[in-house]
C-alpha cells in the first residue's frame, strides 16, 4: 500500500484504504469503506486506515468523512429521534481501549474552521458534552467514552482518531 515502495522511505507512506478491517462489536454494524452499499452512499466514508498491518510499527489512525442526509444518494434517516428509537439504533455504544485515544472532528467552513457545522453529543465517562466547533478529545487508556450522537449535520465533517496501539480493538 505504500505510494513509492521502491524508494527508501516510501514503504511510510500509505495512500489506499486498507480491505477486510472487521471493527469490534461495539461499533454497532459500521463497516469500513467507500462508495455505495444497498444503492446508498456511506454516511461514514473511510479515506485511509493505518495500523501495523499496513505499516510495519505504525499505530492505529482513522481517517472519514462523515455527509449530511442532505448529500447526494444518502439513505434517508429519521427527522425526529425518540429515546425508544434511540435504543435500537446501532451505533458506537460506550467502551474504553487500552490505549490512549485522540478523537477528532473537524467542520468544513472555509470562512471559520471553527465551526463544525453540527451538533455532535459525545459522552466521556458519566459526563456529556454538546460540541458545535471543531474538536479533539484526549482519551486516556481505560477510560469510558461514547456514545457518539450526531443532533445535527449541515455539512461535511472530517472524522480522525488515532492511538499508540499497533490494531484497533
């Protein structure tokens, strides 16, 4: 996967995402990719996926890009979440790695980048917090975090996360 593998240090470079990743059970039924599934776009679309697979010693790193219901061929989603909807509706349940974490989320406001162009609710431990400008979040390892919930989307987000553990788990 490396960009110029027959160069000195091109085998650090990774510029395809990498196939067949198969996420834990708490990440509901996300599956890692591009393009369309069932005749939909992906809500969650992968760009690249480092870990020590695909580079030798790298560490963890997630790169997406998450698209509003308004973008072309999303599939739709419901206007009104309910908390009985919200029960059932799969998605990134709370969990802890035993690694440090950064999670991030970045909007795509050229005028202020900034502004996230959301509204993300994002749980660490029994604590919540309502996010509307670009951010990262420290996780220490062992530490609860999630559930994730997006309350509102007016335009693209960039989604990275990253840790110094060889795979996500």
């Amino acid at each position: 996967m490396a960009q110029t593998p027959r160069s000195k240090y091109g085998k650090y470079i990774t510029t395809e995402l990498k196939q067949g990743v198969v996420m834990p059970g708490y990440k509901g039924n996300q599956v890692i990719g591009q393009g369309y599934v069932d005749g939909y776009r992906r809500g969650l679309e992968h760009v690249i996926w480092m870990d020590g697979e695909v580079i030798p010693g790298a560490f963890y790193a997630e790169c997406c890009w998450q698209w509003p219901e308004t973008f072309k061929d999303q599939r739709p989603r419901p206007k009104m979440i309910t908390p009985e909807m919200a029960k059932n509706m799969p998605g990134i349940t709370p969990h802890a790695h035993t690694f440090d974490e950064l999670f991030c989320y970045f909007g795509t406001n050229m005028d202020d980048p900034s502004d996230l162009g959301g509204e993300i609710e994002f749980w660490l431990e029994d604590e919540k917090f309502i996010l509307t400008k670009s951010f990262q979040v420290y996780i220490p390892a062992n530490m609860m975090h999630n559930p994730l919930r997006f309350h509102r989307m007016d335009r693209p987000m960039f989604h990275l996360t990253l840790g110094p553990a060889h795979k996500y788990v």
